[in-house]
C-alpha cells in the first residue's frame, strides 16, 4: 500500500507543499504511529481496478487540558482533482467513526494552498466551529 500512497502523497505535495517544505515522507513513523493505534488512514477507491483516489488520515489523543476527553486531529487529507464526491464520503464517514469510538472534538485544518484554501467552509458547513487559527514559524 506504501507504493499506491506514495503516488498520491506526491500529488498533494506538488499541490499544497512544493516550496514549502521538503519532501520526504516519514513512512517509518507514520506505520509505527499506526500500529500503536494513535495513527489512522482511511483510503478512497473506485472503479473495477480498485484505483486509489484518496485518503484522509488523523490522529487519536487524549486532551489533556480536558481530563478523559478523546479528541482527533486531522492529518493529510487529499484527493484527486474532480472527486469532490468522494471526498464528502469520505469526511461524512470519517466524522461518523470518530463519533462512533467517542472522540468529543475532532481538530480539522486547511491549507491557504491549493483546493485546501476552500476546506474551511467546507467544514463548517458540515457543522464545525471556526475557533483557532495555526500559524508557521519557520526556524
């Protein structure tokens, strides 16, 4: 799966990141992240082939200014130009398994690149609050 992933983490890349920030995805974290159960990816197909068109991914924790209160963050979420549909699902699906296992608050964020610059109200059309922002401090 590793391979598959790869060709559309570069797209996003080239995407949102390209004279950003390095290329170089931590696949070694990321999968031992994963088997620790802190680390998710949902993944999108279609088609007879079965051809990968996305993923969404998040992180599971514990908000510990809020003690017993499971929250996620949003991770990497891409999916090919001209499948806004299947990135919907793939959010009303992501939102419904996070309430399902009990996460209180999921931690959602955009890009001001690429498609991502859109998300926000994407999201809070699906009922979210806009209540932080995040900035970059490069050092």
């Amino acid at each position: 799966m590793k391979e598959e992933l790869e060709t559309l983490v570069r797209a996003e890349y080239e995407e949102m990141e390209a004279g950003w920030r390095p290329w170089g995805p931590d696949w070694e974290s990321i999968f031992a992240s994963q088997r620790m159960g802190t680390f998710h990816i949902l993944t999108a197909r279609k088609g007879q082939d079965r051809e990968l068109v996305g993923y969404l991914s998040w992180m599971l924790d514990f908000d510990m200014e809020s003690y017993g209160t499971l929250i996620a963050h949003q991770c990497a979420w891409y999916v090919k130009p001209s499948q806004f549909k299947v990135a919907v699902r793939m959010f009303d699906w992501f939102a419904s398994e996070l309430r399902r296992i009990g996460v209180k608050f999921v931690y959602l964020h955009n890009s001001e690149r690429g498609r991502g610059k859109t998300l926000g109200k994407f999201f809070q059309k699906r009922g979210a609050t806009h209540s932080s922002n995040t900035y970059t401090l490069r050092l």
